[in-house]
C-alpha cells in the first residue's frame, strides 16, 4: 500500500495504524484493546512502532519524559 492509498484510505474512515511496516485494520480491535479505546483511536493514520514497542508513552508524556509500555509476547 503507498502512503497515498494510506492516507485516501484514513480520510475514507478506515481504521489504519502503521506498525514497522506493516499496515493494520485495528477496526475489529478498537473495543477490546486492553489499555481503552482512546489509545487506538487518538492513533488511527500514524506509526504506532514507538508505543508498541515501548519506547514512548501516550500518558503523561508531556514536558518530561515517561516509560513507555512494552507489550508482552503474547499481544506481539
């Protein structure tokens, strides 16, 4: 999928995230994500490699720096 197709898609209310370099529908999964729907929503169109794999947090994040969450084998 181009970055194009990507965006028209996003703008086409698809529910996209991008981890490494894959492309995922996390539609199915908004509801049962288990650190609430805001975290997948406010996420939706973007890169989310940084918080799945730990390196930043979406909470408290502003002004200082935070430990991200990294997921266990089992969600990766």
């Amino acid at each position: 999928m181009s970055r194009k197709e990507f965006d028209d898609a996003i703008s086409s209310g698809r529910k996209l995230v991008i981890l490494d370099d894959l492309v995922l529908d996390v539609d199915p999964f908004i509801s049962k994500h288990p650190g609430g729907r805001f975290v997948i929503e406010h996420n939706v169109g973007t890169d989310i490699s940084k918080f799945f794999f730990g390196g930043y947090s979406l909470e408290g994040n502003i002004g200082k720096q935070t430990p991200g969450y990294n997921h266990s084998p089992f969600a990766r």
